[in-house]
C-alpha cells in the first residue's frame, strides 16, 4: 500500500464530515433548491480547481500563484465550515446524551422547540466571522504592515551604541508579490523608521532567483546609515522544485546569493561582520539556516570563529528553533538572536498585552515576537511577505525596530 493512501483517506474522510454538517445546516435553514444546489457548486469548484492546480503544475514551476489562490480559496471557505462542523456537532452530542438519560431514566425528556433550526443559525453566524476574516487577510491583510518597537538593555553592551537602532525585516518571499504599489509602500515604511543598520534574515524567493527581477529597484531603495546584512531561509536554496540538473540548481543558488548585492544587501554565510562606532565595536554573526526538519547547513562555531567570548554579539539565524538548540545555552553567549520562517502561520489571533494564539505555536516554542531566557534575547519576526496561502488573518506582516540600550 502506497505511504500516502492512509493520510489521503484520513483527509477525504474529514472533508467529507465537514461538508456533510455543513450542507445539512443549509438544508435546515432553507428550502430553496437554488441556493442549496449553489452551495454544493462552489464547494465542488474550488476542490476542482485545486487538484486541477496540484495535478497539472509541474514541480519545476515551484509554488505558483495559481497555487496559492487555490489554497487561498479553500481555505477561505473550509475554515469557517469546520466552524458549522463543530457547532452542529455539538449539537448532536447533546442530543445524544438526552436521549441516554431518557433511557436511563425510563422518561422521556421534552426537546425543546426550534432548537435545530436555532443552533443552525448560530453556526452559520459563527462561521461569517472567519469567512471575513479570511477574505479581508486576503485583499487587505497581506499588506497590513505593522512597526513592533522593543528596547532592549544590555549591561555589557558597548557605550558607543547606546540607543543603536535596528531594523528587522524577514521572510519577504517575493515570488509572491502582484501589487508593486503596496510592496513600495511597506518599503518606504521601513525607511521611515531610520535605523542605524537594517537586517533581513531569510527567504528573499519562493524558490527561483529570478522571482526577485521586478523587486531589485524598490528593495534597493532601503537605506541604513551602518549598513545592511542579510542572511539565507530555507527557501533560498531552490529544494522545493524540480531541477533539470544538479548544475542547474546551483546556478540558480548563486543567482539568489546575487541577489543580495544588488539591493545592496552583504550576505553572511556562516561568517561575521564587527561593527564599528566610535572606536567601539560590536559583533554581527550570520549563518545559513539551520532548522529541525530543514536543511542544517548553518555553522555557528565557524561563523563565529576569531570573535571574543566578551564581544558583545548579535546572530542573525533564520529558523528559531536553532536558537533552543544551539544557541540559548551556548557559553559563548549570543545577546540577541534574530530569527523569521515562522511568518505566525500568516493566521491566528493577537490582542497586544492579553492574548495571542495561533496554529503555529504548536510548532514552534518560539514562533513570533521577543522572547527571554537569562538575559539573552531571541525576535521572532513575523515576515514582510506571505507563503502558499495569499493572505494574513490577525498575524500582520512585520518590521521590527530594536533599540539597545546599555543599563
């Protein structure tokens, strides 16, 4: 039996249980043929349509923006029937209970008049609020660009950069882009912020260098005063196509290395720069990406190697779990980690200083925002762009401005 007949299967089996309820909500809330029949042909055109995607999209093609429509698509409307699914069926475990205590108990207990049709209309009610959501992250939410502001104090930090200011952007997967407008204007936002240094820490590209060719002169145009440095995402390395060759695939590697340049970006690969102010100076640590279930072809020992143990150090590592790993404990103390790859999931729910949750947290320890353990930092930056699906839902695309403060 093939590896993937049992997860197909288990798949098949819950859509058809979610689509199932949700019909049967449609059906006890209207009597009209047409609009029943109307949503059975969307629910039909949208699976269509992503195994017409998934099915006649070579892998060579890398991730296209049919695909992420498809995905967007499904999931858009998917989500907000898991919301029926889980109220309806609620439903009918309660009902099922009744009936046992009736049993039980040799009585008959009363059902209460309308309740179907009621707790019908609630689930449909609950179901508009993701449907909403999900449209809105879609046509708004992926450009809702939001500046995260951190200060951050440090007792060995040099007295030259008291008040140094950084600015973090990550994850801008720019085989995604379609509205040149909005990129400029999430650009022009970072610029705004003047930092002395700005950092990028990984996923330039979907997959193929040339997915940077129409973003080279807007990106370029991001200034920083002490420079600006970059790192390499698990994307960057084109392992999720199909090449004709190995030789192919390395020309398109050295071509996303290129890119970096060209907007003017120096690109650390497992290596370090000192950053100089005043006669002072402080560490910048690249690595390539290290993450569990990716490529680990990050080396901190050699990107650090000739810094001082007393240095104070900044690491730019692209997947946050290397930070758990290797990073946190090392003895060499690493002050402040950045990190991307995350993006939140691009959904979830953040109510600043209360509450926040998403998927991706079951994932990741650390999957967005700043984090500390024994006064060394890690920021998790929640991406300036999006992946496979082509929107955010309340995780909005992310610049971070850091300001080190010495105590």
């Amino acid at each position: 039996m093939p590896r993937w007949l049992i997860p197909l299967l288990i798949a098949s089996v819950i859509l058809f249980v979610v689509e199932f309820y949700s019909f049967q909500t449609i059906k006890m809330l209207t009597k009209n043929k047409a609009i029943k029949w109307v949503w059975v042909l969307i629910g039909v055109v949208i699976y269509v349509n992503l195994f017409y995607v998934l099915f006649t999209t070579p892998r060579s093609a890398g991730q296209t923006k049919e695909f992420q429509w498809a995905v967007g698509l499904l999931l858009t409307t998917l989500i907000p029937k898991a919301f029926i699914l889980v109220t309806m069926f609620g439903e009918d475990v309660v009902r099922i209970f009744q009936k046992i205590i009736s049993y039980v108990s040799a009585g008959e207990t009363q059902p209460f008049p309308g309740r179907r049709k009621f707790v019908s209309q609630l689930a449909l009610g609950l179901a508009a609020l993701p449907f909403a959501g999900f449209l809105y992250g879609i046509i708004k939410g992926k450009h809702n660009y939001k500046v995260l502001k951190y200060q951050l104090s440090f007792k060995d930090l040099p007295d030259a950069f008291d008040g140094f200011t950084i600015t973090q952007i990550s994850d801008i997967h720019s085989g995604s882009f379609t509205n040149k407008e909005k990129i400029e204007y999430g650009v022009n936002m970072i610029n705004e912020q003047q930092s002395d240094m700005i950092l990028f820490t990984g996923d330039i590209v979907n997959n193929k260098a040339d997915e940077m060719d129409n973003w080279i002169d807007v990106f370029g145009k991001l200034k920083a005063p002490q420079g600006k440095y970059s790192i390499l995402g698990n994307h960057d390395y084109g392992d999720y196509v199909d090449w004709d060759s190995d030789e192919e695939k390395k020309k398109n590697f050295q071509a996303v290395k290129d890119v970096h340049p060209k907007i003017g970006f120096e690109l650390l690969c497992n290596e370090h720069r000192y950053i100089e102010k005043d006669g002072q100076k402080i560490a910048l640590v690249g690595v390539e990406n290290w993450g569990k279930g990716f490529k680990k072809d990050g080396d901190l020992p050699k990107a650090a190697s000739g810094i001082k143990k007393e240095d104070f150090k900044i690491l730019m590592t692209h997947d946050p779990s290397h930070w758990d790993a290797q990073v946190k404990e090392n003895d060499f103390n690493y002050h402040l980690t950045l990190s991307g790859h995350t993006h939140g999931l691009q959904m979830g729910i953040e109510i600043p200083g209360f509450f926040r949750w998403s998927p991706s947290q079951y994932v990741y320890k650390q999957w967005a925002g700043l984090y500390e353990e024994a006064g060394r930092f890690i920021n998790v930056n929640r991406g300036f762009g999006y992946h496979a699906f082509p929107g955010r839902v309340g995780i909005w695309p992310e610049v971070t401005v850091i300001e080190l403060k010495k105590v």
